[in-house]
C-alpha cells in the first residue's frame, strides 16, 4: 500500500483545495460507534449539569444517533448537497447562540457563558454528525467531545459527574485508538493489552498533575456564576422562609417536638430555640467552591429571651432592598482593603432565602432582580432558594487575626448604637460574677482577651454533647448550662459566651450558618451537611467590627456513654443504609441461597429405597458415634451396629441379617433399582429401626423416594 | 529516473539511532494551545472538574504523543525474501515483515513509503539508482500507536537475505558492439548461419551454438549432433571493463559495456568480458545478458558498499 510522499510547496488556495478534496472513507465501525459514545456522553453530561434542558438532550441525542448512521450509510458516496446544507444549518446555530449572548447580556440575566456555549457544540455536533464519513471527521467529533465535556464540567459539582467522565474516556481512548488503526492499515486487531496499559498510564498521569496542580480559582474578571432552577417569588416582605418542602412558606418558630428547618436546624428559618433537641442528618444541604473556606454567616440574632434568639433590628437600622441586578455591590462596612474571598454556593435542597458566605460580603452574583440587605447586614433573596440555585458571594474577609486584636486595646469609638446588642431578658448576677471573675483571674486587658479568657474557661469546665435532656419549663438556657449540667451543644455553648459577654459591656450576636464540610478534591467542593450548622459568636470589637468567635471549639466532647454511643452509632448507621436495594439484594441473595440449598439436598439425596433405609442406617449409627466406613459394606456396618447395641445390653438381632439382604438385593440384586415387595419393605424397616432405637436415638429408616 | 534519484546518498547524512518526532511542531502547538485553554476555562470557572477533565487531556496527549517515541525504538523490520537480480534504474521489490504496524520508508536505496502490518509479508520497493551489489538496505520505521497524535520515526539497516546484484542499464554500447551487429546503415544485419565448408558433423560440445545442431543427423544417431565447418565461424570478441574511480564515470562506462556485450551477444558473438572484480582482474566469456549483468555489478567499487551514511557494513 502506498501513501503520498512529501506535501511540496504550495500555495493557500491548493491546499485550502487539498484540505477539502475527499477523503477515504472510514470503514471502522468500532470507530464509528466509540465516538457516537464519546459525544453523546458530552451530551448528556451536559445536561446532567442543568445546562441544556433533557428535552434539548434526548432531541440531539437522537439527531447524533440518525446522522451517524445517515453518514455511515452514505460514507462511500456523501451526497453532494449535505455540505452546503449543513454550513448554512451551522450558520444558523452560531447566529442563535451570538443572539442568546447578546440577549441574554442585555437583560442583566447572563449568568454563564456556559449554558449558551453548551447548547451551540451541543447543536454543532448535530449538524456536524450529518457528515463524518472519513477518518478526520470522525476526530473531530472526538475532540468536540471532550469540548462538550468540559463545557459540562464547569458546571458539575458532584462525585455523580465522574461517571460522564469515564465513559467519554473510554470512549474516545477507542476512538483515538481506531483511528491510529486507520492510519496504519486498518485491517488489524486493536491491542487490548497495549491499550489498557495507555489508559492505566494516562490515569496515573492524570493523578499526578491532580496531586500537583494548585487548584483552580475563580477569576473575578468574568461574570461568575449563579443560576436558578425556578423564579418564585417571595411575598414575606423580606422576612425568612421555611425552606424544606415549602420553600416559599414563611417561616415559624420551631418547637420542642414539632416542625424544624431544613436538617433539623431551626436556626436557619426564624428564631433560634436552644431549647429545640434535634438530631441532624446528613443530607446534603449545599456545595460549595470557596477560595479559603470560612464560617458561612447565614443571619445573627440580637434579642435573647432567656431561651430563645430573635433578631430585632437595632434603632436607625433597617432593612435595604438592592434593585441594581446582578452582580449586587453591598455597602463596604469594613475599611480594609483585603483580597476578596469568591464563594459559590450550589443549592441542594430547598432552603430558606438566606444567602451565605464568609464575612463580609462584598459582590453578589445572584440571577435575581433584587436582594434584600437585612439591618444584620445578612443577605436575603427576594425569590425562593429552591434546589439548583446558584450564586456566589465575594467576600472581603476582614478578620482580623486574634494576636492583633488581643493587643489592641482600643476606646469605644463613636460607632453605632450598641445598646441592643448588649440587651439581657433578666439580670444575670450569678453569670456576670462568674464572667468578672473569669476575667479578673486572667488579667484580661481587652476585649479579645476577654472572649479568650471566657471560651478558655468554657473549654475547662464545659462539655461537648448533642446528648443532653431537655430544657426544664420556665428554665434560663444561659443558668442551666452553666450552673447545671455544663453539657451542650453549639447553641447552648454560644448563647452562654454571648450572654457572659453582654454582663461585662461586650456587645455580642449569636450568629448561625454552616462551617465548610468534607472537601471533594475532584470537584473542588465542600459539601455541606445538615450537621454541619453551626451557631457561633460575634463579638463587636471597637476598631474591628463584629469579630467571629467559636466557643464551641475549646470545648471537648463529653465522656460517652458506651452503650448509647453505640446504640446511637447502630441507629445513625442503619439509618444511613440503603434499605431498598440492600433488601432487594439480600431478598435476591437469600432466595438463591435457599433454592441451591434444596436443589442441593434434593440431588445428594437417595433416589431409591434402598438408599434412604442405607442413609438412615448411617444417620442412627453416626449419632451414636459410629460412622460408617468407606470400605464397609452395608452388611458389615449393620453388624458392627448390632454388635455396639449388644454391648449396650440389646439382646442380639440375628433378624437384622435378613434385613439388610432384602435391603442389599433391592440395591445390588437382580431386580436392582426395584423396591421390594411393600411387607419386605416394611419388615426391613422395622428390624432397622429396632436396631436404630437400640442405639439410643431413634431414626426413621426409611420412606418413600421422591 | 531522475538525476537525483541517480545520486549517492548525501555525504554525512546520518541514520536515526534513535525515535525522533516527525513534523511535531504543528501537533505540539495545538496541544500546548489546548493544554492552556483547558487551564484558562477551569481558571475562569474555577472548576475543579474542568482541570480534572484538564489533566486527562493532558495524560492522553503525553501518552499520545510521547508513546509513539518509546514504541519506535522497539520497532523491526525483516527483510524476508528478495530477488537475486535486479537492474538498475528499475525497483527492487523487498518482501519485509514487522511484528506491529508501522509506517516504512526507504532511505539507501530510495522508495516510496509504505505502510506495514504485522502477519504477512508486504513488498517495500527500492528504486535502484546505480548497478553494484546490494546487501543491505536502509529504511525509516515510523510509528503513532498508540492514540495516533503523532508520528516518531527511527532508522534501520535490514540485511537483505541474499545479495541483490544490480546490473547496470544497458548503454548505447562502443563502436566495435554496433559494427558487429548492425550493418553500415545501421539496420540489424542476418544471422549469420555458419561459414567456411562444410566438413561433416561431430556430437554437441557444451558451447556450441545451438543454431548449428544437425537435426538429421541427430535424430540418425540418436545423439545431438553439430555440423562442423572447415573453419571457425567467429572469434570471440574481448570486452575490457575498466571502471574509474569515479562513481559517475564508472557507472556511465558500466553501463556502455553492458550495451556493448548486450549487442555482442545478441549477434550471436561469444563475448569474453575482462572485469576487475574485487581488486583481482577476471577475463572469462560471458553467456547471456544476466551473467554479464552479475559482472559488470561486482565490477570496480560497489556504489552499494556503504550504507546512507557513506559506511561499509
């Protein structure tokens, strides 16, 4: 086989010719198939992430399936006008996605470029599946597949998307392969060995430049990304929604035994009762991409009840509606220019309108027309938080590090009013005696010092439990945990910093939101859990602003009690299974056991009569510790038996010969295979069964073969 | 065949020991684009997935295109079977077999490149630019497996089986050749049957012509008989082959004495060629065109005595 030599120089219209002139069709329908894979793996991954809607997905799949095939069919003689068809058809779908990215721009509802650029190679590959008859074609449908891929990528968030990845990989490792075999002839087997060490190889490459490569970070020179799955207005005048099932619901007070917020947790939806016990799951509540994970604030509470917080906003404070669109510039409340922390949130249930992110926000990227800005400065969104949302906050991160803060002992500027944040239901005169005497021990010289000396105490003489009895009726939360049991959870240790606080002068917030969960490497996400709410404290420090506090740190676990843990850690952990498939599964498994168990007994078992009265026989002489041998004959064993019983004190059983002959000729006989007369059978039966008894247990010797 | 292709090997080119990358500068700039790009959308997006998907890509472009190179160095091609004669200016056809698929091109003596399989023997044709005595050739092994992204290539030597004696191609002969078979108007003379009287006939010597076996006498005998003259029809006619040193001048004056044997023998004149082969002068008649082909190719220096590097094997 010969191959052109050589290209000479030529000049740009030849080879724009040559690059045109047909090529040799493409015969391998390996190939053919592995990259109809790889593209619709792009596909659907595409709209696995939400960018192209399942009926755009299932529409082109079916378009890439139909071309494929029309191109295979008419590979050996493409019709003439399909190229001229198609260019206009491509035409018209880069026309589409140029007006989507202007209208779209227009309208302030930009949110990805994205979703447009995955809905035109989505519609490219279309088009372009009308015409791959040759080898070239078809890579070019390999590396729009990996485009299509990537594309998806930049949207997907879970572990699920790794699946997509994989078969797109496979996929076009076939199809790279196929067409090296193209380039070389064609006529020979792929390599299964060779091709599986390129893949092995090609992962471990892979794994090390994910181990070595720093992980992406979100540019702020482009728009970043949020999204919404449902635009439903909120009518509860900037108030919290319930979240959960009733996404839009406004929300209620949790109680003691009744309805709580998503994951268990009321503090995200309304006032925070620390007298609320609840256990918190492990759903999935949020993803989130964050450049240096934090303590994502979601609201704070300033009124404090004695058992509950409410937020009541201060005196010359009130709420602010932002109507600029997406992205929303928040009033700068810190003076510090610091590097801003970008975080999106990816939305996986249905959660209260509350927009999270480190302090202090700065820019919301949120596909909403307005935001409302409570006099908390927490965000709120003016449309339901339904699962799917998207939205990132950039936050300026104006924490200041506690070894300056604790040297820093400034005046109390004339800043805002603080009144309300140093606000107590009752006096607390043995809690404002322990908080001096806290601080005196520790010869603390400023506020930081004093929160240290505080939480420092709290870890000495408090535990960690979410194990802990209810509030008494009419009890304070505060005297109870910190003149009764000293056992609680973040809330309970929280509300008794902030309240020892407030006793000295110290103006302090509960604040509620969730701390970053486990880390995804593969998707550079922490997934939040319902378990990972948290409620912490934030203490205003004069120059500083409102710092974060976190008592519950310092403070260790509780001794566990063995068995409860157990019992709770049993209970966690078969709540946690999957009980339909593992029922499905063991259902499956036992009923196959049990039908190999009796297919089994039914084939070791004796077909004829002589063989059941022979395994009883055995089965008397076994329980009385006399096993047959293997070179016994029935006979022999028979005799061996009466002899055992004889020295057991029976009187001797010459009978039992006469029984093991009609047993033997049943067996060995002339007539083998035929039972015996009926009173034969029944004498022999007998006789065996007085020997069988003699033994000491009795066995039944014998019955009708199945 | 083209003056080029009637060259020597340039002087100095050296074989590839080892795989190197063909055409690499187009392939490694759209992979260092992509590479960039991917970085750019998973920087931009700030997606994890994307550099993941990022890395893949990577790993397939590495072992795409650095795989080839580490397979090109086991490459091998053996030369199975090959004619014992050949002519110069005209191909050599090379059955060659390989035990993974790869792309051959000759180098020394040139040819059209060629793709092979393993399993079956596949002929590799050589275009002969010069007579000499082939014993070797050299051939450009290339590879892209095994994802196809691109091509490296390595050198090798294949020891041909048996010597291919590369006759050269038939000049226009000297003037004593084109006396004595063409007239003085230069149209083919007859053959001429015998001369001299006639004496009788004798039984077949190995070197008689066959054109003066007496049938009759022959088949009256039943041995092979030949009429005998009084006198010797012809005397055989000497032809000195003495090649310069210079490859051009050799070859040219080869082939002018091919010419000339080929007129010789053609006319029916028993030729006795007078060769240096070796370094050792050889004077011995000649029988046809192939056998004086073989001589004129061992003839003076062996243009094949070296392969594309100017080396003796």
């Amino acid at each position: 086989m010969s191959v052109p030599g050589p290209r000479d120089h030529v000049g740009l219209i030849e080879m724009v010719r040559r690059a045109n002139q047909p090529l040799p069709p493409e015969n391998s329908m390996l190939f053919r198939l592995s990259t109809l894979v790889a593209v619709l793996s792009g596909v659907v991954a595409c709209a696995y992430v939400g960018e192209i809607s399942a009926l755009v997905a299932v529409v082109a799949s079916v378009g890439i399936a139909v071309g494929m095939t029309f191109s295979s069919m008419t590979r050996q003689h493409p019709w003439p006008g399909v190229k001229l068809l198609l260019a206009v058809a491509v035409v018209g779908v880069f026309v589409e996605f140029v007006v989507q990215i202007f209208g779209a721009a227009h309208t302030g509802e930009l949110s990805s470029i994205e979703v447009p650029l995955a809905s035109l190679f989505t519609w490219v590959q279309v088009v372009h599946a009308f015409d791959v008859p040759a080898r070239r074609d078809l890579l070019f449908s390999v590396a729009a597949a990996a485009a299509l891929v990537t594309v998806a990528s930049a949207q997907a968030v879970s572990v699920g998307f790794l699946g997509f990845v994989a078969i797109w990989f496979v996929a076009s490792i076939v199809g790279l392969a196929c067409s090296w075999r193209s380039m070389a002839g064609g006529r020979w087997r792929l390599p299964a060995g060779g091709l599986l060490g390129a893949t092995m190889l090609i992962v471990t490459i892979a794994l090390l430049l994910e181990v070595v490569l720093p992980l992406p970070r979100a540019s702020q020179q482009i728009t970043l990304p949020s999204a919404l799955t449902s635009y439903l207005p909120l009518g509860t005048g900037g108030g919290l929604t319930q979240g959960g099932s009733h996404p839009a619901e406004p929300a209620q007070a949790g109680r003691p035994g009744g309805a709580i917020g998503i994951g268990g947790f009321v503090g995200m939806a309304g006032p925070l009762d620390t007298a609320v016990r609840a256990s918190l799951g492990n759903e999935v509540v949020m993803r989130v991409r964050a450049g240096r994970p934090g303590y994502f604030l979601g609201s704070t509470y300033d009124r404090w009840n004695g058992q509950s917080w409410t937020e009541v906003c201060p005196a010359g404070s009130s709420s602010e509606t932002l109507e600029s669109g997406s992205p929303f510039q928040l009033p700068s409340v810190s003076g510090g220019a610091v590097q801003p922390n970008i975080q999106t949130f990816y939305v996986e249930q249905n959660l209260p309108n509350l927009l999270f992110g480190t302090s202090v926000p700065q820019q919301i990227y949120f596909p909403a027309h307005g935001l409302i800005v409570a006099c908390d400065h927490s965000l709120r969104s003016t449309i339901a938080m339904t699962a799917g949302t998207v939205y990132t906050v950039v936050s300026s991160d104006d924490e200041t590090p506690i070894s300056q803060l604790i040297h820093d002992d400034r005046p109390e500027p004339d800043g805002p009013a603080m009144s309300s944040y140093l606000q107590l239901p009752h006096p607390y005169p043995r809690v404002e005696g322990l908080a001096r005497s806290i601080v005196r021990s520790a010869h603390a010289t400023s506020v930081a010092a004093d929160v240290l000396a505080l939480e420092g105490w709290m870890g000495r003489h408090t535990r960690y439990s979410t194990d802990i009895p209810p509030l008494p009726p009419g009890q304070d939360a505060v005297d109870e945990f910190l003149f009764g049991n000293r056992t609680g959870y973040c809330e309970q240790i929280s509300t008794a910093l902030a309240v020892m606080l407030r006793t000295l002068g110290i103006p302090a917030r509960e604040a509620t939101g969730y701390i970053p969960g486990s880390f995804d490497p593969l998707s550079d996400l922490y997934t939040i859990e319902a378990k990972d709410a948290h409620a912490w404290v934030q203490v205003y420090v004069p120059g500083h602003d409102w710092q974060s506090f976190d008592p519950t740190a310092f403070v260790p676990l509780a001794p566990p009690n063995p068995g409860a843990v157990l019992l709770s850690d049993i209970g966690h952990g078969l709540e946690r299974l999957p009980w339909i498939p593992l029922g499905s599964t063991g259902f499956v498994a036992a009923a196959a056991t049990l039908a190999w168990f009796l297919v089994r007994r039914r084939r070791r078992r004796p077909l004829t009569w002589a063989g059941l009265v022979a395994l009883g026989l055995e089965r008397a002489g076994s329980g009385a510790g006399l096993d047959r041998r293997p070179a016994e004959t029935l006979g022999e064993y028979a005799q061996r038996l009466a002899g055992a019983a004889a020295r057991n004190g029976h009187p001797p059983m010459p009978e039992v010969n006469e029984a093991v002959r009609v047993v033997e000729e049943s067996a060995y006989g002339q007539a083998a295979g035929v039972s015996p007369p009926p009173q034969s059978q029944a004498a022999a039966e007998h006789v065996l069964q007085d020997l069988a008894r003699s033994l000491g247990r009795r066995r039944r010797l014998g019955s009708q073969p199945s | 065949m083209t003056a080029r292709n009637r060259r020597r090997p340039p002087p100095g080119r050296r074989l590839r020991r080892h795989a190197k990358p063909e055409r690499y500068a187009a392939p490694v700039f759209v992979a260092v684009t992509l590479l960039l790009a991917w970085a750019g959308v998973a920087h931009a997006s700030g997606s994890g997935w994307v550099q993941a998907v990022g890395t893949i890509a990577a790993g397939v472009i590495a072992v795409g295109m650095i795989g080839p190179g580490l397979a090109a160095n086991r490459l091998k091609a053996v030369a199975a079977a090959c004619p014992h004669d050949a002519r110069a200016g005209e191909e050599l056809l090379v059955e060659m077999t390989v035990k993974r698929p790869l792309r051959c091109t000759p180098i020394w003596p040139p040819g059209d490149r060629v793709l092979l399989e393993p399993g079956a023997a596949a002929p590799v044709a050589f275009r002969l630019p010069t007579r000499g005595v082939l014993r070797t050739v050299s051939v450009r092994l290339a590879t892209a497996a095994p994802l196809g992204l691109l091509w490296w290539s390595v050198d090798q030597v294949v020891v041909l089986p048996a010597p291919v004696e590369v006759a050269p191609r038939t000049g226009a002969g000297s003037s004593h050749g084109r006396e004595a078979s063409t007239d003085s108007e230069g149209r083919g003379r007859p053959v001429p049957s015998g001369s001299g009287d006639p004496r009788g006939v004798r039984p077949y010597r190995i070197g008689d012509s066959r054109r003066r076996v007496h049938w009759r006498g022959s088949a009256h005998t039943g041995t092979l008989m030949v009429r005998e003259s009084e006198q010797q029809p012809d005397v055989s006619v000497r032809v000195v082959a003495d090649l310069p040193d210079d490859p051009e001048a050799a070859e040219r004056r080869a082939e002018e004495a091919m010419g000339t044997v080929s007129a010789l023998l053609a006319g029916g004149r028993r030729v006795v060629l007078e060769t240096v082969e070796e370094g050792t002068r050889r004077c011995a008649p000649v029988s046809d065109r192939r056998h004086a082909g073989r001589r004129l190719a061992g003839a003076g220096d062996n243009p094949y005595g070296h392969d594309a590097e100017g080396r003796r094997p």
